[in-house]
C-alpha cells in the first residue's frame, strides 16, 4: 500500500472541516433521557445477536495528562478502586442476569487507566466476570496499559488471567512534548515491557500514537514512529489531537501558541501514514495500522470490517454491553449510555442496579442510514443491491437528497459513484467522516456547533 495515494493536499485542506467519528450512528448527541431500563430490556428480547461484546470501563488515573478528553478520576489512592469495584459488581451482577442466552466473544478493558488496578484488584474483576456471564473458549481479552505505573509482571498476571490482547499509550516519545502534556514516561521500559509481553505469550499488542501535540515537530515525531518500528507491534492506532479547551478544562494548561498549526499538523499526519506504510503495515480505516497478517487488515481485505465505541474491530456480530461509569452499550437497534459522574453512578447503583441515564431507540431509517455509514466507514465501499434487498428499497430513490450531497466529492475525484455502487478512493480515506456525514440524517441540526473535532 503506497502512502502517496492518500494525499492531495488541496483537497484535504479544502474539506478539513469538523465532523463525527461515527463510532455510533446515530451519534451520542442524539441519546435522551426518556430512553428507559424497560427499553434496554427490550432491545435484548427484540435483538437477534446472541454473541456479546463486553466493555469495562475503570475511570482512574494517577496523574492528569493535559490532552486527554476521556471520562476519568484522577487520584492516587488506590483504596478508591476498591469502593467502585464494589458498585460494578452490582451492575454487573444484575445485568448478567438479562444476558444468560449470550455467549462473550470479546471483552474490552478502557478509561481512564485499567492498569490502575493491583494485581489482587484485576483478578476479582475477572473472575466475577467469568463467573456472573458465560465465555466463549476462544475469547477476545484485551487491556488498556499506562506503562508509567506498572511493573513488568503485570504482562504474566493479565496472560494467566485470559487476557490475549494489551493496548500501552506511548503517545510520543520525545521528552520536552512529554513535559509538556504531563505524561513523562520511560521509553526503554515500553519496549522491554512490550517484548516481554510477546515471550509470555499476547497475540496482539497495539501502541497509541497522537501527532498534533504541543512541540512536536517532523524531526521529533520522526524518532517516535522510528520507535515504534523498533518495537515491532501487531497494531498502532495514530489519534490526531483534538484542541478543545473549552470541553476540556486541562486542555487549557496547552497554550495555542504551543501547537503545530494547521499546516504543520498536515505535515505530521502525512508523516506517519508515509513512514508505517513504509514499514509494512496496513493503513487501517481512517486512523489505523495494522500488519498484513493482523484480524483487521484480513477483515478489510474481506469487506468484514466492524466499528463501535472501541474503534474497527472483526467483531461485527456481537451486542456490546458497556459496564461501569460513562461507558456505552449497543443493544441490538439501540444505544444506551451509563452516568458520566462517579458519585451519580454509585447513587444510581444503589438504588436501581443500573446506572443507565440515556439512549436512543433507532428507527428504520437509522438502522438502514447506520449500515450504509459504517460500511462506507470501514470498507470504503457500498454495494447498492446488498442494501436495497436487506431493507426492501431502491437505494437512489431513497436516498435521492443525499447522493445529491456527494456531488462535490464526485467532481473532485473522491467517490465513484455507479448504478450499483458507491467506491471512496483511497485519497478520500482521510476525509470518510465528512464524506459519511451527506447520509447523516441528524447533521443539519449540529452543522453549526462546535460540537466535533476536525477531520485532520
């Protein structure tokens, strides 16, 4: 795959605007609180998946890094862990009782920091998952890791547990940009921790990647990805950093003047896709890489792959059920979220075993405008007769508005669009958020709020 295919500068510069990541369609601003529990409920009898998708999210950190926009609690005593860990055995214990028919093909640790929790901590969590829900014998087990507060055991204690998957934040590895952030770390920790974690034995091992940062400049982001290389992982996921000072209020501790400016970060971008491209991996969705022989780049190859809250993922067929503070579940034709508040969540759990506060029931119209999104999304191209006889349509009849949206994409070169077919080309892969957002039905009503993060 020839990174030079990506890019037409004018162009990407001409439709760099704001737009949704479409890790849900419709998207979290169209969930509202009249979604209810007994509606949960029924989206679980009404779905026809019986695979299930676990997610967990641990909202601590020890320190605050000032770029991040995630839910989370920063505090250094671990005692707090013990206290929540309490509460979402509660939640878990009462959904698990709604999901006895499904079998867990994937569970996913996130934050915050899991990698928060002892050792003693991460097994109690564990086991009352496996115990509370029923595993598939071929399960997907994967972890988020801050390498700045573990030890090198860690990667045999989560091994011995089932865990077959870890994901470290490595970020960028030069040290003014770390300083700067609040993210000081060792970098020959990481690679010696990701090496031994390949001899006890993980199959996939994922490292995250942000350009954008203050201070960061071709010369220092060169190393990184040089870095990255050395360490030889399966998969890395390359983020562009998102300046929203006015959501997030740590952001305000990074100064504009700090920042590389649009051209500069234009620069970077076209950097690392150029570079791990060059070093064999495949370009990946719109902001991963993976190696030829990885789940995702088979399943892209395939036309299989999948999008959810956690990212591309081969998992298209399992209900995702998110567990603990913030975190988002996909129930057959609905999305549902829990309390983005710690003290609220526990309120919530004691009075109710649940903490679900909004959601959304889809439509016809969402479920058929959802499947074109992320199939355009994840594979860059939709068959028009797939869609028409899954939901008894014509396709350009009933989206005669939207394909009018796709003109200027179709002029410049960016889509093909036939009788049959709509094909995005490889120099449009960068820009699918916007070009995805002429079949989103919701966007009128956000097109002028500073509510997204821009495209590049």
């Amino acid at each position: 795959m020839q990174a030079n295919q990506f890019f037409d500068s004018t162009l990407l510069s001409k439709y760099n605007t704001s737009g949704p990541r479409y890790t849900s369609y419709p998207t979290a601003l169209e969930f509202h609180n009249e979604f209810s529990d007994q509606n949960f409920i029924n989206a679980i009898k009404n779905s026809p998946n019986r695979e299930l998708s676990l997610y967990v999210h641990i909202p601590f950190c020890h320190s605050l890094c000032y770029y991040c926009g995630c839910n989370k609690v920063i505090t250094r005593h671990r005692s707090k862990a013990d206290t929540y860990l309490e509460y979402l055995a509660e939640e878990i214990s009462a959904r698990a009782e709604l999901f006895t028919e499904y079998t867990v093909k994937q569970l996913h640790w996130g934050g915050g920091t899991p990698s928060f929790l002892t050792h003693e901590q991460i097994t109690k969590l564990v086991t009352l998952l496996k115990t509370k829900f029923h595993f598939a014998e071929q399960v997907e087990m994967s972890i988020e890791i801050d390498p700045r507060e573990i030890e090198m055991n860690l990667a045999e204690h989560l091994y011995d547990l089932g865990f077959n998957r870890i994901s470290i934040g490595v970020q960028d590895i030069d040290q003014k940009v770390q300083e700067t952030i609040n993210r000081v770390q060792s970098t020959e920790f990481i690679s010696d921790f990701i090496a031994h974690a390949k001899k006890v034995g993980f199959k996939s091992i994922n490292i995250d990647l942000i350009y954008g940062l203050p201070h960061q400049t071709i010369d220092t982001f060169t190393r990184t990805l040089n870095k990255a290389h050395e360490m030889d992982v399966d998969r890395i996921s390359l983020f562009s950093y998102a300046h929203l000072p006015s959501r997030f209020a740590a952001q305000r501790k990074l100064r504009d003047e700090w920042l590389p400016n649009v051209q500069q970060k234009f620069a970077l971008m076209k950097l690392a896709i150029e570079k791990l491209c060059g070093f064999g991996y495949d370009f990946i969705g719109m902001d991963h890489f993976a190696k030829p022989n990885d789940e995702l780049s088979i399943a892209q190859k395939n036309g299989t792959l999948h999008r959810n809250f956690q990212g591309y993922t081969t998992q298209g067929s399992c209900d995702l059920l998110g567990l603990g503070v913030s975190s988002i579940s996909n129930i057959g034709h609905s999305f549902s979220q829990n309390i983005k508040e710690l003290q609220d969540y526990y309120k919530a759990i004691e009075t109710r075993k649940n903490a679900q506060v909004k959601g959304v029931e889809l439509n016809q119209d969402d479920v058929i405008r959802g499947e074109v999104i992320r199939e355009l999304m994840c594979n860059l191209h939709l068959d028009k007769n797939v869609i028409n006889e899954k939901y008894n349509i014509q396709f350009d009849e009933y989206f005669a508005e939207d394909l009018l949206l796709l003109t200027p994409f179709i002029n410049d070169g960016l889509i093909e669009l036939t009788p049959d077919a709509i094909h995005v080309e490889q120099k449009a892969r960068l820009l699918i958020r916007i070009i995805c957002m002429s079949f989103d039905a919701y966007m009128k009503q956000h097109i002028n709020q500073q509510r997204f993060s821009r495209v590049i």
